[in-house]
C-alpha cells in the first residue's frame, strides 16, 4: 500500500534552483490542465518505446495503515502494482503523483492497492481504511468484482477500463471508446464526401464492438457498408479477408480495426487486392504506435483519439522526474486526481463523495482534452482526427457547447 499526497512530496523539492527550474516546467497546469467545467477487450495502450522497469514509484512514502485525518480527503487508487501489467499500474501511479504535486493541492490524498493481489481484496481494505472514493482499477474484469463491493459502502468507482459493459451502479468508465473513435471518424470520412464503407475487424471482443460501432456510425451517417471482414491475425487469415473484402464490392474508405502493427501488415494487402485508392481509416489505438508515420503505405490514413498536445508535455515532466516513458494511459491517472480536486474543493472531508457532481453535461477538461459522464456512467470525449503523416486535420472542440 502507498500512501501519496502534495505535502508529503514538500521536502524532496527543498532546493531551491531545482524547485525553481521545476517550477517552470510544472507552470502550464494553473492555466491549462487544472480541471474545471467546460463552458461552452481492453486495449492497455502499446508500451512506450523504452518501456518503464516495473518498479515501485520512488516517491509516495510506504505506510503500515491509514493516520486519521480529517482535513484531507481518502481517495483509494487500485491499479497492478505486480504482474503482467506492472509497467502500466506504476506509470498511471506516478502520473497521480504528479497530479498532486502539480494542483498543490492539500485536500487530498490518495494510498494505492496492488489490485494484482487480488481485486476484491484491495477494495476491501480500501474501504475499511476509510477511503471514500476509488479510483480504477485498470482491467475491465477488475471493475466487475471492485463496483458491486463498493456500491454497497456507497463509493463510487472511477475505472480506467475502456470497456462499456463495466458502467453502471456506481462505476463510471474512463477509458477511450473504440466506439466513440470510429464515429468520429467515419463522421469525418462522410463530410469528406465518401460514402462507401469496408471494414476488416479482428475476431474477438474488440472486433466484434468495433463491428457493431462501425454498423451504428455509417447508419447515423448516411453511408453504406458494402463488406465487413473478419480476421485472426494470422498472415494467412488477413490475406483471405481482404480479398474476400475485394470479391464483395467496392469500398471508398477501408476501416482497420486493430493496432497500428496490425494495419503496417495489413494495409500492402489492401493497397494490391481492389483498395489501391480507398481511404483507410483506424481507430484509437493508432494513437499509441509511432511506427504509422514512417510507414509510406499508411499516409494519409484518418483516425480518430484524445488529443496529444497537453499529453507531450506531460510524458516530458514524467521523464524527468521518474527517468522512464509512460504508458500512455498513465494519462487516465493524472486526469482522474484533477477530477477528485475540482470536485473536493465542495466535499467535505469524511462525508460520501458528491458522485452526482461526475454528470455535469457540460463536462470536464484535463490532459486528454474535454470529456464528460453520460447517463449509462461512460466517459464521452471530445476527439481529433488526425491523418498519418500529417498530424491533425480536424481538431476536437473544446468542450460540449462548441
């Protein structure tokens, strides 16, 4: 169990040129990342490319238990400290670190348990050591044991799962929607003038809700799905796919739903096999892979995710400070403590978490740009479209009324 908050972090800082040279770096926040209102399957994200040593953070201070404290509010974070997804849980770890450090605030403090030992067992011991909201866990599975166990002490869970299932009874999810990438994209496709959609989705959960995404989007958009394509992943399996995909009918635009380093395979297949001139398109786990705009097949493909521009210079301070990437979901971390912070300026400490404060229609900005709640407790978010090889074309709004 770690125990991390703005006060505790106070002495490593005490030099004063490195407070000062710190000081500017962390300067963008008062402005441009402090939550506040907007006016007007479960992908984990590729790994960085120099993947962070799953190690403990060196510094939140290790506790045997909770002190009392009835000026700070007790926010639990269950993300895998150990295991396979290690790397992950202490990158989204250190970015709450950062969080605090960077809103200074003094209202909040957040211990986190090690959700590989077992989910059920760290929300427990949240909750008996007083915790009145949780933030996590990472893996959709997680939520499902952690959200009903809440529910009954009347904690609210603010999960890291993009899986929409999870939602409901207390659980909000915060992940990115692969639904909500492949709307906004095909949104763009059709204001492009194309009308005639393909799409190559692999087997399994995250296919199959890419599939049904892509059915809704195009229906509500005013397109056409002339074929639709399944795929194991297997060199041989794509290769039949996409011709079956050619054999079908013609196709203006091509959605790739899968990885970045699956679309690098796929997409020479596409470009010999009846697609030398259709627009490919991809989802929000393109976002992650740094290869696509080197790869000369991919230019000018489209694809829609949460914006970069704050999450630069975040990954640039998390480097400085922990001497290794991030994840690039330890964003998710970073914008849940600037949620807690905006809302704990109206919570009084010791008093339930004021959950209906998470359904503000007007929403939230933080790191990955505007977001807000909806009803069903799923996190809809503003988002770019970007095209390989050029960057944005289409910027996300800042907020719900633009």
């Amino acid at each position: 169990m770690t125990e991390t908050d703005a006060a505790r972090q106070a002495p490593r800082l005490a030099n004063p040129l490195a407070a000062a040279k710190r000081g500017a770096r962390i300067a963008f926040v008062a402005s441009a990342l402090f939550l506040a209102a907007c006016q007007s399957i479960v992908p984990k994200g590729k790994a960085p490319a120099t993947p962070p040593t799953p190690t403990r953070p060196t510094t939140p201070d290790v506790v045997q238990g909770l002190p009392t404290d009835t000026a700070r509010h007790r926010v639990a974070l269950l993300v895998p400290m150990s295991g396979t997804n290690a790397g992950v849980g202490h990158s989204i770890a250190n970015a709450t670190t950062l969080a605090l450090l960077d809103t200074k605030t003094d209202k909040v403090r957040i211990t986190t348990y090690d959700t590989a030992l077992g989910a059920a067992a760290a929300v427990n011991k949240a909750l008996a050591e007083g915790n009145r909201l949780i933030l996590g866990p990472l893996l959709a599975e997680d939520a499902r044991i952690v959200g009903p166990i809440a529910a009954r002490a009347n904690v609210p869970v603010i999960s890291f799962s993009n899986d929409v299932s999870a939602a409901g009874s207390g659980v909000y999810v915060m992940g990115y929607n692969p639904g909500q990438s492949i709307e906004r994209v095909v949104d763009f496709a059709k204001s492009k003038g194309l009308s005639r959609f393909g799409a190559l989705v692999p087997r399994g959960t995250y296919g199959e809700r890419a599939g049904n995404a892509m059915l809704r989007a195009v229906e509500q958009a005013g397109g056409t799905v002339v074929s639709m394509q399944t795929f194991d992943r297997s060199p041989a399996s794509m290769a039949v796919a996409v011709k079956a995909l050619q054999a079908s009918s013609s196709y203006d635009a091509l959605l790739i739903a899968d990885s970045g380093r699956v679309a690098i395979q796929i997409a020479p297949l596409v470009r010999k096999n009846g697609g030398a001139s259709a627009r490919l398109l991809g989802t929000e786990l393109w976002n992650a892979d740094t290869a696509l705009a080197a790869n000369p097949v991919l230019r000018g493909a489209w694809f829609a995710s949460v914006s970069d521009a704050l999450y630069r210079q975040l990954a640039t301070k998390y480097r400085t400070r922990f001497g290794s990437a991030p994840y690039r979901l330890s964003s998710l971390g970073y914008d849940s403590v600037l949620l807690t912070v905006r809302i704990a300026q109206d919570w009084k400490p010791g008093s339930p978490f004021p959950a209906a404060r998470l359904r503000d229609e007007g929403g939230f900005s933080g790191i990955d740009g505007a977001f807000r709640f909806n009803r069903s407790g799923v996190a809809e978010r503003a988002l770019d479209v970007n095209e390989v090889g050029a960057g944005v074309v289409d910027a996300a709004p800042r907020g719900f009324g633009d």
